[in-house]
C-alpha cells in the first residue's frame, strides 16, 4: 500500500495530541491515590494504544517500522511475527481516517474532482 494521500500534517497533529493526553493522564496517576484509579489507567492504555497506531502509519508512511520486536501476547504464546503483516494491516486500517482532501468525499457523498 502507498501512502501518498496521507495527510501527514493531521496525522502528526494527531500524534502531538495523543501524546499530550498520555502526559496529562501519566501526570494523574503519579500522584497519591484518594481514589480508585482504574478509569484513568484504562484511559491511558487506550491513548497508548491509540498513539502507537498513529506511529505505525506515520513510520510506514517513511518506509520505515515503528514495532520492532513482536507484541506481548505473541511472545508468550509462542508463535510466529510478521512484522510486515503486522505493519500493513494498522496502517491500511488507520490510514482511512487520514486520506487527503482530494480523495475525500464531498459534501455530497462524491469523490472530489482530481
């Protein structure tokens, strides 16, 4: 897959944000406790995942990987990584939400003239 309509400039963006909400998140649970904090971590993987995802498309979008070693749950069962595989299937699914304007629907549904 080429990544030549991807807007890069949302994409980084995108990227700057997430990770100022990780920070703002990370910055919560540091301090004391007085409460239960489950929501705030769950909040925080969710970013983190979200932001890793974002620094795969952007990472292929250079040629290059962002996950170099195979995830957690591979490693401990045990099988088989392709890093390829891995890299395309979040980058095809992310890239979606970061096509250009020029491949963007218009108002009315149509694809915009080239």
């Amino acid at each position: 897959m080429l990544f030549d309509g991807i807007d890069i400039q949302r994409l980084r963006r995108d990227v700057a944000s997430v990770s100022a909400q990780c920070l703002a998140r990370k910055r919560i649970l540091r301090c004391r406790w007085t409460r239960p904090m489950a929501d705030e971590q769950r909040a925080l993987a969710r970013l983190a995942r979200q932001a890793t995802e974002l620094c795969i498309l952007l990472a292929r979008s250079r040629g290059r990987w962002h996950v170099t070693a195979p995830p957690r749950a591979v490693r401990q069962a045990g099988g088989d990584w392709d890093r390829e595989a891995y890299h395309a299937r979040i980058a095809e699914r992310v890239a979606l939400d970061y096509a250009a304007a020029s491949e963007a629907p218009g108002p009315a549904g149509e694809m915009a003239a080239s």
